[in-house]
C-alpha cells in the first residue's frame, strides 16, 4: 500500500513520489517529531523514525544546546529508545526536516544507524530508498574492533 507523497528534490523541483509502506507511516511520526524539536539555533528541525525488527517503531528529535557541542541529532534520541526499549536492530528509516521533507542523515548519525541495522537496512533518502550499505559504504562497526582483537 503506497503512503502519502513525500516531496523530493530533483534538478531544484519539488516532485511528489509515492513511498511504499512503511515509510509512509514512518513519515508520518517523524513529522511529528519535527514538529516537537528543540531547535532555537538553528531553527532546523528534524525528526526521525525507525522500524524495528520486532516491530516497534522508534523516533527521535533534534535537542538543540547553547553549547553546540552538545547538541543531539534527531537520530541520537532514536538510537535512545531503541536501546532503552529492548534493543533490537532496524529495518527501515525516515528522517525530515521541519518542512516535512525527506533529509539523509549526517555523516555522524549514518554511523549511529549502522550500528545497530538490521541486514539489508532501508533508509529513506531524498533520491528514494537506499540501503545503508549505499549510504555509508565501508562502514567502520563491531566487526572492525573484533578483528583488531584477533590480532593483538
């Protein structure tokens, strides 16, 4: 079942695209995560949510600080709540800006998401759904560290 159109820059247009399930209801918490971000900075919100492989949906909001350094990604919080849910791993992602749109997660929050990706993670991104080896090709992960271990 295909979710609501999302709009996705294409040669500087705006054009509406047909997302398949889940990412129209990811979509459709995300923007309200969007809508509840603490962003008086930047005034870039963004809200961010995640399928999990039990099912769950979790999300996040960016947590904007008078400290920069210390300022949350949208993805940190959904990361949060994973972990203090149960854990888990995620199937899919969807993230926004305050306009409602699809954004591609940061470099930093693409290395949060792989950790804890399923296999074959789906991420929405402003081209379309793209798997996260695509997003974040050679990820450095757990395996990387063991392997260090191995030969030491």
């Amino acid at each position: 079942m295909a979710g609501p159109a999302v709009p996705i820059p294409e040669n500087g247009q705006v054009r509406d695209h047909r997302i398949e399930e889940p990412f129209g209801q990811l979509l459709d918490v995300a923007r309200d995560l969007a809508s509840r971000a603490y962003a008086p900075y930047s005034h870039y919100p963004v809200g961010a949510a995640a399928l999990v492989d039990d099912g769950r949906i979790v999300s996040g909001c960016n947590v904007e600080n008078a400290g920069y350094g210390v300022t949350l990604c949208a993805e940190c919080g959904l990361i949060s709540e994973l972990i203090a849910g149960g854990g888990g791993k995620l199937t899919a992602f969807a993230c926004v800006n305050g306009h409602g749109e699809a954004i591609m997660p940061c470099g930093r929050c693409r290395q949060l998401l792989s950790e804890h990706a399923a296999p074959g993670l789906q991420i929405l991104t402003p081209l379309g759904v793209q798997g996260m080896d695509t997003v974040l090709p050679q990820a450095f992960g757990p395996n990387d560290i063991e392997e260090k271990r191995r030969h030491d």
